[in-house]
C-alpha cells in the first residue's frame, strides 16, 4: 500500500491503491508508452491558480505537445476551443466513463481503445467515481490521474500538491519544460 494519503481519506475504497508519480519522469514514461491515449479534462481545470494560469491552458499545451486528443466534460470544451484545441468529444463524464469501460467502443477518433486514460479537473468524488468504474471494467485501461490530488483508484496519480509543484510536475513531464 502506497504511503500517500487521497485527498479526501474516506475515499480509500481498499488496499491496492495508485503508484504515485512524485517525479517528472515517470509521467514522461506514460506519456511516451501509451499507444492509444485518452486526456479527460472536467470544469475544475477552468480554476484560475495562483499567477493566474489555468489548469485547462497547460493541459491544452499538453495536450497538444503529445498529440493527446481530449473529452472535455461539463465547461471545459469551449475553454479548450479557446486554448487552440478542438476535443475530439464533448460529453458528461458519467457518459464518458461508460463508453471507456465498454471494450467494444471504438474510441473517440473510430480506432479502438483507448489504453492510456489521463484525468484531470473533475470534482474529486466524481473522478474517484469514474477511475473506480475503470478499474473494474472488462476494456482494463491504464488509468492516470493528472489532478493535484491523490486520487487512489487509478493506477498512476499525481500526490497531493501545491499550485506550483504540481504545474512544474505537468509541464515537465509532457515537455513542456526542462527540469527545474
């Protein structure tokens, strides 16, 4: 068992929880061995932080760095628009956990599916909900939870962090910057 706590400690749901990503690098990894991957960004990125970046703006640039397409969930799809990425879908993250879980769906782009699912800017509750959903799903993606606080139903998640600690992890590990 992993030695981070989540977020919200009553949401532990069990012993096997997620591999923590306390370095850029491991990121990097994910990102470069995913062969099929899926960015899911929520409303809770369009948060304005402390210099006044916005979550959704560096995942955006992430994004686009990887060549990742993107399902924007509640707000978030004109916001990414407005960042100078198109979403490959927009739809209720509910929907969205459903179709990810179905093995027979063929992906946003009609190719298959997806192996490499990243999170990121969902209500806490409800992304616990959606990676809980995906670890018991017959289609068994790869699950990895971007947002800045533990989340322990995926299999790879960013520890709880700070504002900056947490930007410098993003940003580094899709390269969008070297090491600090």
């Amino acid at each position: 068992m992993t030695r981070i706590r989540p977020a919200q400690p009553a949401m532990m749901g069990g012993t096997k929880t997620a591999t923590p990503i306390e370095r850029p690098s491991v990121l990097s990894a994910l990102v470069r061995r995913a062969k099929r991957p899926l960015l899911v960004v929520g409303h809770r990125a369009l948060r304005a932080r402390g210099n006044g970046e916005r979550e959704i703006d560096l995942l955006a640039r992430a994004a686009l760095a990887a060549g990742i397409p993107v399902a924007a969930t509640g707000d978030a799809g004109p916001a990414l628009q407005a960042a100078g990425l198109e979403p490959a879908i927009c739809t209720s993250a509910m929907n969205l956990g459903g179709l990810l879980a179905d093995p027979g769906w063929p992906g946003v782009d009609d190719q298959g599916p997806h192996d490499v699912i990243f999170v990121a800017g969902l209500v806490y509750a409800l992304e616990w909900t959606l990676l809980s959903g995906l670890r018991h799903a017959p289609s068994h993606p790869v699950t990895v939870s971007l947002s800045p606080a533990f989340e322990p139903h995926a299999s790879f998640s960013v520890p709880n962090l700070a504002w900056p600690a947490w930007r410098a992890l993003i940003a580094e590990g899709f390269g969008l910057e070297g090491p600090a």
